[in-house]
C-alpha cells in the first residue's frame, strides 16, 4: 500500500526563521499522524511532500534525522547457493519461487531490495528474514539482482518516521545476481488462484488444457461456477480450470448446507453431484480421483 500526501502552510506575521521552523513542525505532525494512521497496515509506506509557500520543496533531511548506518548483513544465500556472484558467473536457478538472505545482527531488522538485471525499479521488501519470492514477481529467463541493508530495530521503534535519500547507497551489501531458467513454470498468470490447488491438481499456470464434457456435465458446471457459456470441448488455461473446480467444491458444501436445513416434505439435493463433477473433471486433467481443493 502506498500513501501520496502533501503539507505545508505558516502564519503570515511570522518571520523567515519563524516561518521555517513552523513549517517543519506542521510537516513533522503531518508525518506522525500518518504513521500513526497506517501503523498497523501491513507493507504500507508513504511520502510526504513539505511545500513552502513559495512552492519550493523543504529537503526532507531537514524533517527527520536519516537513520544511523550500520554495518551491511553477512552471509549471503541465493537459492541455496552461499556467496555473492555477479556476471556471467551469476547462478542459474530452476523456479521462480525462490528465495534469497543474508544474516544481519542481533536486533538489527534486515530490508531486502531487487530488481531487474538491465532495467526494472527496485523493489524493497521488510519484515522477514528470507525474502521468499510469490508466484509471478520473476520471469522464466530474466535475470535479477539483490542486495540487503539492516536497521536497528530499538531505533526504528522510538523514530517510526525517517528519512533515506534515494541515492544512499551506504549500509547496502554488495548487488547479488542470478538468472532463472527460461524452462522454469511462468506462474504470473495465476491470479488469485490457490497455487496449493493447482498443484495438487497437476496443472501449470501457463499451460491450456482441453477436455470433453457432456451436455449433463456442462449443465452442472454452468449452475455451480461463473464459466458462463460451455462446449461439449472446452480449452482453458489451468488457473481456469483451478478456479472452477474450487468453485464447484464451494457450490457442493453450500448444496450440503442446504440439503442439511431441508424438511421431508421439501428434499433438497446434496452437493453430491458437484463433487462427482470435481472428480471426473480431474481426472481428465490427468490430475487425482479425488481432489481435496481446500
């Protein structure tokens, strides 16, 4: 989550001096009152511009002291290999769901950055010890580099609110490369599906996979999923196909649910044939007979 806001006004009686210094309280308040506001907000970071009437920007080096530097983490590890390599020496790694560290000391909290290799912003990462990277934030084939920086954890507690210049490069461990296989699974278009069930399924996220319905199985697959309109042979991509057997499984409970509450006088069917549905749907995707789905 990023937060954009800006402050800056003063009295206008009030000398140069006066007029800086009630600038850099109002924009201080400003700034305690949004961390305040987003303390609790996982990965939340803002930026405050300070203004001065004249439309100059205050340095914010002026607000807030930067943080004190300390001695970049040790012992770095790329995807399980140890040390720092850069060039075309870089390690070559098989997924894209890896991972990279470095150990910083005690009470010291480490703040991860990567990039792109050749362009990309940087990206920092705070919060963990092991930068574990999600489906989709690398490529098959991309290279990428990284480094990490640690902060005193007491200070960061007593000052929420500081400043780094975006050119410091003090603190930050030597730049870290490796390159992933450009045969590694490409998992950035799996969306919001549950990795867990796509792999419990057998199917890969950048891969279609086509199988054959009939028109029993289409019904019961239209009134329990989103799927819209269906074809006696259907090509879908396996985040698809995921998301709608997970859906199938949801529409199977709530027909459980419902059958449950039911009287005699008014039975209402099972979520029975939805997971017969699941199953069969499975194994024509070469996944299990019987797929968890949780």
């Amino acid at each position: 989550m990023f937060v954009l806001t800006a402050a800056g006004s003063v009295p206008a009686q009030a000398g140069r001096g006066d007029d800086d210094e009630a600038l850099y309280a109002q924009c201080r308040k400003a700034g305690q009152e949004l961390a305040d506001e987003y303390r609790q907000v996982e990965n939340a970071s803002f930026m405050l511009i300070c203004q001065r009437p004249d439309g100059t920007i205050v340095d914010p080096k002026l607000l807030w002291p930067a943080p004190p530097t300390r001695p970049a983490p040790t012992r770095p590890i790329t995807a399980g290999q140890a040390g720092c390599v850069a060039g075309p020496g870089r390690p070559m790694v098989d997924t894209t769901l890896t991972s990279v560290s470095a150990t910083a000391g005690p009470g010291e909290a480490i703040t991860y950055q990567y990039q792109q290799l050749h362009g990309g912003e940087p990206i920092n990462a705070s919060g963990m010890e092991v930068l574990e990277f999600d489906p989709g934030e690398l490529a098959p084939g991309e290279s990428y580099r990284w480094r990490a920086r640690a902060d005193d954890r007491q200070e960061q507690a007593r000052n929420p609110i500081s400043f780094n210049a975006p050119d410091d490069e003090q603190g930050w461990s030597p730049w870290c490369e490796f390159t992933v296989s450009p045969d590694a699974i490409d998992y950035r278009g799996l969306g919001d599906v549950s990795l867990e069930a796509l792999n419990e399924l057998g199917l890969r996220p950048d891969r279609a996979y086509t199988i054959r319905l009939t028109g029993r199985q289409q019904r019961l697959l239209r009134a329990g999923t989103n799927v819209g309109r269906t074809h006696a042979r259907m090509t879908l991509t396996g985040p698809r196909w995921t998301d709608l057997l997970l859906q199938l499984t949801e529409s199977a409970f709530i027909a459980d649910e419902v059958a449950a509450e039911a009287d005699e006088d008014h039975p209402a069917p099972d979520g029975t044939a939805y997971r017969t549905l699941v199953d069969a749907i499975s194994v024509k995707l070469g996944g299990p007979h019987h797929p968890q789905l949780s």
